[in-house]
C-alpha cells in the first residue's frame, strides 16, 4: 500500500511550494514513492544546492538517522552513532560514519 506522497519543490527564493496530487503524478515522482516504499524509507531530500541527497530510514525524539550520500564531506565524523551527546532534552548533536566514498550513516537534529 502506498502512503500519501508528499513533494515540496522551490517554487521561490524563500519558499517551496507542494505539488498537487495531478503535477507529482505527471512528474514522475510517484515512482520514487513505490521504490521508497519497497525499501522502507519514510523520505528522502535534497540539499539546496544538490549536493547531498538524505534517505531517511526514521525520524524520533527531535532527530532523524539514515543514509546521506554527499559530494562534499561532512562532519563530524563518528565511529559510531550510539553514544552521540544531547544537548538538550530535545535537541542532539550531528553525527556522521563513513561507509564509503560519498556515503554516510548520520544522525541529525530533526529539521
């Protein structure tokens, strides 16, 4: 079953704008809801400048973990995620593991 599919593109300097239902179907972007779908992953954005794309494997406690892949690096790197500090009780630290070239596992504060 294919959960609603939400697409934001930029639709002004300052704000994007969503798709109706009609413009991600004639897109082509419902396919990217099917293969999100069969993979288990909830989202997945963009960076402003295209650079790095977030796949999303869950989102909780004011943070989101997944897999990034960047053109740029990123940081800061961790051996591990498990222990990344909070700084409050609903914000945490970034955190970034090298998997391979380009590829990260991340935890970041929730957007």
């Amino acid at each position: 079953m294919l959960m609603r599919f939400t697409v934001f593109v930029h639709g002004t300097p300052r704000f994007d704008r969503l798709l109706t239902d009609a413009e991600t179907r004639a897109s082509g972007r419902l396919e990217f809801r099917r293969l999100l779908d069969r993979a288990g992953l909830p989202s997945l954005s963009r960076s402003a400048e295209g650079k790095a794309i977030w796949f999303v494997a869950g989102s909780s406690g004011g943070a989101r973990k997944g897999l990034v892949y960047s053109e740029t690096p990123l940081g800061p790197t961790r051996s591990s995620l498990d222990r990344i500090e909070r700084v409050s009780r609903t914000y945490i630290r970034s955190g970034y593991v090298p998997l391979a070239p380009r590829w990260f596992m991340f935890l970041e504060p929730r957007d």
